[in-house]
C-alpha cells in the first residue's frame, strides 16, 4: 500500500544517531521547529502503532455495520479496504512532502505549500473535527451509562438499569466525574506517546466488543436465528443509488488519523519506521472494521441502526443477553473514554499554533498549555450536556473537516508540488481523490438534507 519512495536517504537513520551542529539554538524560536524532546530517547515501534490505531478506532466503528445495510456484505467489505488503501496513500503523500520540505507537522506542510491561510485552514479543520468527535465520544458515553430519551421513548443506560433513576446516575453528574477523573489527567501528559499504554488498552477493549459480537453472531448461526445478509446493495431507483454515496463520509471519518501521524513520527527513535506504522495501524484497524461490520451486519440484518451500540439495547434472543448487553456498552464506553486524549493532542496543539503562531513551543509554557487545555475540555463537556443533538450537525461539519484533512488537503499539497517530487501517478491519484472526495461528499450532504427536511415537513403533511 505504498506509492513511491517517501523517506529521502539522508533521513534514513536513527533519531539518536543525528549529529548536534554547535550553531543551533538551544531552543526553537517558532512553534513549527519545534522537533520534540530533547530529553526523550524515542518512542517504540509498538507504541505508536497502537496510539496511531486509537486515533483512527473511534466512534466510527459503531456506524460501520449500518453501511452493509446501505451497500450489501460485498461490496461494503470492498469499500472499507479500498478506503484502507486510499488512506495509506494518503498519509504516505504527507510523509513524503513532509521529508522534502523538513516540515515536522501537518500544519507546517500547509504552511509550506499554501502560506499562512493553508495552516490556518488546517488548523480550523482539526478544530472543528476533533471538537466534533470529542462532542460526540462524550455524549454517547453519557447515553451508554446514564440513558437517553428519543421520541418520547427512554433507553435506560447501564447505570440506570443496575440501580435505578438517580440524581447520582443523572447525566451531568456521570459526565462530570468522566471529565475530572478519567480526561483531565489523561489530557495533561505532553507527550503523545505518553499515551501508548491507554491506547493498547483502548484497543484492547475494542477486541473485547468484536470478541463478544463475534460470539453472539455465532451461537445464533448455529441455531438458525440469522438470515443470509444481502452481498450487494438493493438499488430500485435514483434515489437509492445516491444513497450509496452517503457511507462515503462514514468511511472517510473511520480512518481520519492524519493529524497525529506527524506528531508519532517525531517522537519515534527511528524516523524510517513511521511507514511500517501506518500500515501495521491499517492492517490491524481494517481487520477490526472489517470483522466488526460483517457480524454486526449479520447478527441485526436490515435492522442494524446507524448506532449499532443502540442495537444492544433489547433481548438477543440468547443466555445471558443482558450481561452480555452490559458487557458490550461498557467495554465501548470505556473504550472511547481512552480514545479521548489521543484525539485531544492534537486539537489543544493546533488550537495552540492558531492562537500563538509565534509562541515558544506549548510544552515549554505550562501556563498556556493548562489554559488551553482547561478551556477545551470545558467547551467539550458544555457541548455534550447542551448539545445532544450534535449527530445531524456532526454529519455536516465533521465529515466534510474530516474529508479534507484525509484527502483534499493531501491531494492539493501533492498537486501543487513545491519540492518538484510528484510523479505523473500521484497526480493522478489525486485528482480522483479531490473528485471523489467533493463529489460523493456533496451527494451525501444533500441525500442527508433532503432526508432532514422531508422527516420536519412531514407531521405538517
């Protein structure tokens, strides 16, 4: 999944073994040289994998199985390796500019190829991206533990069920104590790799809900409660063949990790080892997708809901199904209470290189770094106590930050080549990425419109 060669030879080499020029500062004068810490000695192989697979395992995986509702079990399995592989490409691209130009951020690669207003325009797309996300992570881990209620109809949440509507068990309480216990610690380490032991675990509860899914699927294989899903999708007219492009931005957000692969790559101790990185993060989170989409798909059939976590809310028809539905909401709630910081990082670091482009890099200043902090993690849990209906505006603005950080802003840098280094292949890669990327996103938003308004007109019908 590789295209062309991205690491230029004078880089192949270990961080440790790069010579010190006596002439260099001590210290960095502009956020954008800022190459890490000096007093760390690298960052391991295994580590970042699982960190860049916490970025890119997130809420996303819940609305995987919904797609094979959309596009059928064949050709929605086609799509998310596709989108692996697109990806790949994609992040390779960034790498190889990135080299080229000795940017050690995403946004100092904007900055490189379109000035000023293309690092502003990356930052503002993380912002609005990762406070998306996070706004959603937090709302629905308060939905998972202390319920909520949609058209009239309330869903006890884990808490609830076990002892009953409390003010203890109340939403803002849950949240809060979420935010001071679990975020604000985990949101104050400064080093990305920090995280890496969360993040294996985090992974390691996502196992945990394929594992339980897989088994459930399977034991009513076995005593013939499944039906055979459709293998491709049922198109009767137009209509139905737009709304096949509306999974494109839900694959899309799936695999968005961009903005931290920059930040991996500069604590790692050997900068060669960031392309076996991203692709062993695919592998590992195309395999998780994957699994995830096909017995999701085939334990709920055309009853799988956009949230599939909201499927696990009623009887499986087998022993134990409410431990097994306790068992499966809290391993994503906590799953996604450990996805949190690594999402986090890099959105306190571009709020940061917004606000203060010429600022001493933010883990020298920790002034600035625990005011940025505190004000976004304040923001975020404002939003998910006031903003329970972010899903319909995340489709929006989410998926459209998310296509342009994964394939529009990868593509436009590549195209506008500074460094002279795109092949004819790249650019033309890019183009069908550019294509693809606003095409199927403008379908989608108008399929998504369209249904919005059609379901507000309708009571005045």
């Amino acid at each position: 999944m590789t295209i062309g060669n991205q690491v230029p030879k004078e880089d192949r080499k270990s961080r440790k073994s790069k010579p010190v020029n006596e002439n260099d500062p001590l210290l960095p004068k502009r956020q954008e040289e800022d190459a890490g810490f000096d007093e760390f000695d690298g960052a391991s192989f295994t580590g970042a994998v699982f960190n860049l697979s916490t970025t890119i395992v997130g809420a996303g995986i819940m609305a995987l199985p919904a797609t094979m509702k959309v596009l059928g079990l064949g050709l929605g399995v086609a799509m998310i390796i596709f989108m692996a592989f697109l990806t790949e490409a994609s992040i390779d691209l960034l790498l190889r500019f990135s080299r080229a130009g000795k940017n050690s951020s995403y946004g100092g690669l904007m900055g490189d190829a379109f000035g000023k207003y293309g690092r502003i325009l990356l930052q503002v797309a993380v912002l609005i991206n990762n406070i998306g996300v996070l706004i959603v992570y937090m709302i629905i881990i308060g939905d998972v533990l202390s319920g909520t209620s949609s058209s009239g109809v309330h869903h006890a949440g884990v808490l609830e069920g076990w002892f009953g509507e409390h003010w203890w068990t109340g939403r803002f309480l849950i949240l809060l104590i979420t935010t001071l216990a679990i975020f604000s610690p985990l949101a104050c380490f400064k080093r990305i790799d920090s995280l890496s032991f969360t993040s294996a675990l985090s992974v390691a509860l996502a196992v945990v809900f394929l594992v339980i899914t897989v088994g459930i699927t399977t034991v009513k294989l076995i005593n013939g409660s499944i039906m055979m899903p459709r293998l491709l999708p049922d198109i009767t007219d137009l209509t139905s063949f737009w709304k096949l492009f509306t999974v494109v931005p839900v694959l899309v957000t799936a695999y968005i990790c961009h903005y931290n692969v920059h930040s991996i790559d500069n604590e790692l101790e050997d900068s060669t080892q960031i392309k076996a990185v991203v692709r062993s993060s695919l592998a590992l989170c195309s395999t998780v997708y994957i699994m995830t989409s096909i017995f999701g798909f085939l334990l709920f059939g055309d009853g799988t809901l956009d949230d599939v976590l909201a499927n696990f809310d009623t009887d499986l028809g087998i022993p134990y199904s409410s431990l097994l539905n306790d068992a499966v909401r809290i391993s994503y709630a906590a799953h996604l209470m450990l996805v949190f910081p690594i999402v986090f990082y890099p959105l306190r670091l571009n709020l940061d290189g917004l606000l203060f482009p010429s600022a001493r890099p933010l883990y020298q200043e920790n002034g600035r770094f625990a005011s940025i902090t505190i004000g976004l993690i304040a923001l975020i849990f404002l939003g998910a106590n006031f903003i329970p209906s972010i899903w319909d505006a995340f489709q929006f603005t989410g998926a459209t930050a998310a296509v342009c950080l994964g394939f529009i802003f990868p593509a436009s840098i590549t195209l506008r080549d500074r460094h002279n280094i795109a092949t004819k292949k790249d650019k033309i890669l890019c183009v069908f990425m550019i294509g693809l990327a606003v095409f199927s996103n403008l379908v989608a938003i108008y399929s998504d419109a369209y249904a919005l308004i059609k379901k507000n007109s309708s009571p005045r019908a």
